[in-house]
C-alpha cells in the first residue's frame, strides 16, 4: 500500500474553538498538502473540520492527543491520530476525512 503522509502545520487554524478547548500537540509538515489546501477542502465540503473529527474521535478514544496527521492513503484523505489512553497504551486511530468513519484503530508498540 502506497502512503504518502501528509501532516499538516496549522490544523488548529480550522478551529480556534478546540484550540481554546483543549491544547493539541505542534504540528509538523510533510510531503504537498499544506493547512490552507485542508482549509479550502473543508470549506468546498470535501472533508470534515478538526473540530467535527475530534467529536467523533473522543466519544469512543479517551486520552490525550500526542500527534495528529492528515494522510493520502490509496487516493483518501485520512485522519490519524495517535493517541495515548488513559492506561497507558499508545493507539493509532485512522478516520476517513470525509465521512467521519473510523477505519483502523491499532495498538502502537511502547519501545
């Protein structure tokens, strides 16, 4: 599978509401996509904003967000974060940019 990660600088500029909220990790870029393409796409309705993400994230993965990410995985925009749960553990969770789907949770390996 060709990945081609994407992580964006400013996602918190889709929404100063969540910012205020809560404190999310910095984020770095990679690789194309930059938070003003993200901006215009959310804008045109192709995908989702952070902020509806996160809502959809945090009802079913307690924990503090360490590292947010917007990838290209096969032509689909996805969001992934991993986040680390309140026992401990490092996750992985993969939501589909667009509709809000979760599509992969993985436990990260702690080395």
């Amino acid at each position: 599978m060709l990945r081609h990660r994407i992580i964006l600088l400013c996602l918190l500029c889709l929404l100063p509401a969540v910012a205020a909220a809560q404190r999310l990790p910095s984020i770095q870029m990679e690789d194309g996509l930059d938070a003003g393409e993200a901006r215009a796409a959310v804008l045109r309705g192709e995908i989702l904003s952070l902020d509806r993400i996160l809502d959809i994230l945090r009802k079913d993965f307690p924990g503090e967000i360490v590292e947010i990410q917007l990838e290209l995985e096969d032509g689909i925009l996805i969001y992934e974060f991993d986040i680390l749960s309140p026992d401990g553990r490092l996750n992985e969770i993969e939501i589909e940019a667009a509709t809000g789907r979760v599509l992969e949770v993985e436990e990260e390996d702690n080395e």
